[in-house]
C-alpha cells in the first residue's frame, strides 16, 4: 500500500517516531528526567516514616528487654498490668469518678465505667 518512492524512508520514519516515543518518556515518565522532585519528596516521606517506625521499634526493644525474666523491672510490669488487665494492687484505692463528658484534668485519676 505503501507507494515506491516512499519505501526507503518508512524505516526511517519508524525509527524517528520510536526515538520520539523514547525521548518523551525519557523526559516526563514514571522513571523520567522531570520527575526527579516528585521522587524526591516520596523519598523524604519514606525516610520520615523509617526514623519514625526505628523509633518505635528501638522503645519497643528497651520495652521487651525490661519484661524478661533475667531484668524485670516491677514498675514496668505493674504499668503494663493495670492498662491491660485492669490490675491493681490490694492496698491501692482506687477512686470510680462518673464520666460526664468533660476531659480530664491533669494529675487526677479517672476510669472509665464498663
């Protein structure tokens, strides 16, 4: 379908289009030259998200390392009871105060009433 003269050019225009195609991708692809900022700022935020997630990981290592039989630590494993279990030692008082909607002041005991 292609007329004669125009047979030994359409090599050359296949070639020129793929060059064409390659260099926009090159400049503005996923991967490309014009997106360099985009990476960057994921980049930061992951590195962000790491020191946060390290951060957590080490307190929990320190935390994990004071519950082990061989350096126990009371004051730890008490802290750990009462949030979890609702323990409390027998010679605590332990004060209910009905939750009226309001937010607690700093410094006094509240519970939550099941």
């Amino acid at each position: 379908m292609v007329p004669e003269r125009m047979k030994p050019y359409t090599l050359s225009a296949c070639l020129l289009l793929m060059i064409v195609y390659l260099g926009v991708q090159a400049l503005t692809g996923q991967r490309g030259l014009l997106s360099g900022g985009q990476r960057d700022a994921v980049l930061n935020a992951r590195e962000t998200q790491l020191n946060r997630i390290v951060a957590e990981r080490s307190d929990l290592e320190v935390r994990v390392r004071y519950l082990r039989s061989d350096s126990l630590s009371r004051d730890l494993l008490e802290e750990r009871a009462r949030a979890v279990i609702g323990f409390a030692d027998p010679r605590d008082y332990v004060i209910q105060i009905a939750d009226t909607g309001r937010t607690s002041v700093p410094g006094r005991a509240t519970s939550r009433k099941s």
